[in-house]
C-alpha cells in the first residue's frame, strides 16, 4: 500500500512539474515584462509631461516675474503640485540663478527627474537716447529658469493597475495547467498501476498476465513489451523445467551408478578382508597346530636329555640339551606372538574393548619411549566379529605409526559411545611432531588401507593434525551389525 501511494505521489507530482513549471516560468516572464514595459511606459510618459508642465509654467510665469508678482504666482504652482501628484517639486530662479520660489508635494519623494525650463522674452529697441539696440528684433533673452522634478511612482501605480488584470489571466491559466495536469496523471497513474501490478506478479513467478486495455502510443508498447517479456519468461520456465528435471533424472541414475560402485567396492574390500583374515585364521592354525605341537615335542625331548645327561654328569651333553631348550621356548613365544598378530584370540574371548585394552597394555610395556593409555567407559558395548576385527586393525595401523613416525611421548585411546547416533566412537591422539593437512601424509600412515577397512564396514573415519601439534584419529561406526548375541 505504501508502495502504491509513493508510486501515485511520485507520478503526479512530476506530472504537475510538468504543468507548472512551464506555467510559472510563463507566469514570472509575462508578468516581468509587463512590469518593464509597464515601467517603461511611465517613464516615457512622466518625462514628457515634466516638459510640458516646464514650459507651460516657464511661458505663463514671465510676466509675473517681469512684474515681481511672485504670490499670485505662488499660489498657482501650488495649486498645481496639488492636483498633479507626478510633480514632487516646482522651483522658480531669476536671471541670477536665485531662487525665487518652490513649492513641494509633502511628503516629498525620494526618486525624482528634473526638468528644466527657460523663462525667456522678446528683446526690445532699447530707446534710451534713442537709439536703436545692438541685439536684432525678435531676439529672445533669458530672465530665468523653471525647475520641475517629476516622480514616476503615481503614473507607474496608475499603470501597474491596469497590469494586475492581465496578470490575473496568467495566473488563471498556470492554474488551469495544474487542473489538466493532475487530471492527465489520474489518469496516468491507473495505467502504471496496472503495469506496475504485473510487474511485481512477474517478479514473484507469475507469468499468466493480461492487461486490461491496452493503450496507445508508449503506454501501449509497454504494456506490449510486458507482456511479451512475461511470455517469452513463462516459455523459458517451462523449458528449464523440463531441463532441471532431466538432469535431475540424470544425476539420480549417476548417484544410484555410484552407490552401486561403492556398494560393490566395499562388499569388494570386505570379501578381501574376510579372505585375508580367514588366511591369517589358517595360518594361525596351521602354525599352532602344527609348529606349536613340534616345538613343545623338541622341548620336551631336549628336557628329557637334558635329564640323562644330568644323571649320567655329561656336562657337554647337557649344555646343549639346556640350549635346545631355551631356543625351543623362545620359538615357542615367537609363535605364539606370531599367532596373536595374526589372529588376536582375545578379542573372541574379551571382546573389542579388551582386546585394544590389551594391546595398550602391550605397547605401554614394549616402548617404554612413549606411554600409551586406555580410556573406556563402563559397560562398553561388547563388539566381535567382522567389525571388531576392523576396527582392532585400525587402532593397531595408528598405534603401530605413532612408535614409528610420531616421534611422540604420550598416546591415548579413548573408547566411548555416541549417545544421538549409537556408533562406536574411537579416538587416537598422541602429542608426536605431526605434519601438514595441506601436503601429502607421511608415507607409514597408511592412511588408504585404514580408509578401505573403515569403508568396508560402513564407518567413517577423520584425521587431523597440524606440525608440532600431534595428530588425532577419530573412527566412528555404526556397531549393531557388530554386537554379539
């Protein structure tokens, strides 16, 4: 609403600018002109009555003056300034240049024009002696001078009257241009309101428009121009609808190409997984089946000889019966070690939580350079199978580069739940060297195999670090597949 009344006040105003500006600008130099001319006229006429009333008093005050009957002559000039408001001031001056007489209008006007006048007559013989005058008959002289100022302001304030009516007409028609004018813009305005509406229907998407009427001239190409703007835009929506919906077909089937990938790259890593372990299982097996029940026959027949050769005081014999021995039990841990590494049994008998327990404990021990720590809340989830296994292999890759690349002091593993989500949470953080997450990693991360292991069971898993500033491992997976019945 607001927006329409600015709309409605912008337009009629400059429409009446329109109308009034020229009919003011009329107005002002008509009535300026007339006032100069007015002016003018005045002028003109006050000066050429100052001439007349000079030498009408110049021509009718001689003989007075000749007579010295200056009081008759006194009152006459009054009498004159009275009924002539033009003339401010008569002053009568002899040959002499004396003044005689003046009489003023009262108050007397500042601005005024003088007009001077000889009082001259005829020269005479002069017949003294009778002699004749030097000066030819007909000869004027000059006996004085008549001085009228005259005012134009009782002329300029007759004529200025008569102006006042013609600048009524003006006036009237500099109104009467305002009146067209805001009829004009009434009319204007409900035109623009129309186009201004669709407009605004155009801007918010709507593109079904139709004008009421359309006008003549440019308002009618407008409004042309409008509405084959929001044609041509409606034809243009359609098109890119029908576009974005193929592409979004597209990009649905590109999406579904790639789930599948990933769906057979992780059933992929995960059937490798499955077959690696199951060889290491195997292996395991075959070692502690086999080697285990070998080495512990060699150890009990070297335990056997070591005895006879005690008995019979052959200490050759049973110096090297105690060596077979001791090799034997050192093979015999190498085996087991070997077994363990290849088949943690305890995460079958303690569960994820114990086994990484476990294999903390160990590290602790066997690298007394860098102090590992286990962090687990009570009652952790307890997770075997597939899932455990990768996530144990994860925890052991990080454990095993922080004693080789960190170069760090203290590592912790932290065990914890995600109480929104239910995934397993796994931390790693040691306080090692670190490097930068901007360039390549350190080659013995083996950050891709980590990656595929994390990948294959559904997990996600993030690295940071910074130089100086360690490096943290954070594993997140999802574990009721996991959970033992």
């Amino acid at each position: 609403m607001m927006h329409r009344l600015r709309l409605h006040h912008s337009i009629t105003t400059r429409l009446l600018l329109i109308a009034v500006v020229p009919a003011a600008l009329m107005f002002v130099v008509v009535t300026a002109t007339l006032y100069a001319m007015t002016r003018a006229d005045a002028q003109r006429e006050m000066q050429q009555h100052g001439r007349m009333i000079a030498s009408a008093l110049a021509h009718s005050s001689r003989y007075s003056l000749m007579s010295g009957n200056l009081s008759y002559l006194q009152t006459s000039l009054k009498r004159l300034t009275r009924d002539d408001p033009s003339i401010a001031c008569v002053s009568l001056y002899d040959q002499q240049q004396k003044r005689l007489i003046k009489v003023c209008q009262n108050p007397t006007p500042m601005t005024t024009e003088v007009v001077v006048a000889p009082i001259e007559l005829e020269q005479l013989p002069d017949l003294e002696g009778f002699e004749l005058s030097s000066s030819p008959a007909g000869t004027m002289r000059m006996i004085g001078h008549v001085e009228v100022a005259m005012t134009v302001t009782p002329l300029l304030h007759a004529k200025l009257k008569s102006v006042l009516g013609a600048t009524g007409l003006v006036l009237l028609a500099a109104i009467g241009s305002c009146i067209v004018g805001l009829i004009l813009s009434r009319r204007l305005v409900s035109t623009f309101d129309e186009v201004m509406a669709t407009l605004r229907a155009i801007r918010r998407g709507d593109f079904q428009v139709q004008f009421k009427a359309i006008e003549a001239g440019e308002l009618g190409e407008l409004q042309r121009t409008i509405q084959q703007m929001a044609d041509s835009l409606d034809s243009s929506r359609h098109e890119l609808e029908r576009q974005v919906e193929l592409r979004t077909q597209e990009l649905k089937l590109a999406i579904e190409r790639v789930q599948k990938a990933d769906a057979e790259k992780r059933r992929l890593i995960s059937h490798s997984n499955a077959m690696v372990e199951a060889d290491r299982k195997r292996v395991a097996v075959e070692i502690h089946d086999h080697l285990g029940a070998a080495l512990i026959s060699v150890r009990l027949e070297a335990s056997a000889l070591l005895a006879r050769a005690e008995a019979a005081r052959d200490e050759d014999s049973a110096r090297l019966a105690r060596r077979i021995c001791d090799t034997v039990q050192s093979l015999y841990v190498s085996s087991r070690d070997i077994i363990k590494s290849l088949r943690p049994e305890v995460i079958d008998t303690l569960g994820l939580a114990g086994a990484i327990e476990e294999m903390v404990r160990h590290l602790d021990a066997a690298h007394p350079d860098c102090r590992f720590s286990f962090i687990a809340p009570d009652g952790a989830p307890d997770v075997r199978g597939e899932v455990a296994i990768a996530v144990y292999r994860v925890v052991q890759e990080a454990c095993t580069n922080i004693i080789k690349h960190a170069e760090a002091h203290r590592a912790k593993v932290i065990l914890s739940m995600a109480p929104d989500t239910g995934e397993l949470c796994i931390t790693v953080h040691d306080d090692g060297r670190g490097f930068s997450m901007s360039g390549q990693s350190p080659a013995g991360l083996g950050l891709i195999g980590m990656r595929e292991r994390v990948a294959a069971i559904g997990g996600q898993l993030q690295i940071t670090s910074s130089p100086g500033g360690g490096t943290t491992l954070e594993l997140h997976v999802p574990i009721q597949a996991g959970r033992s019945s």
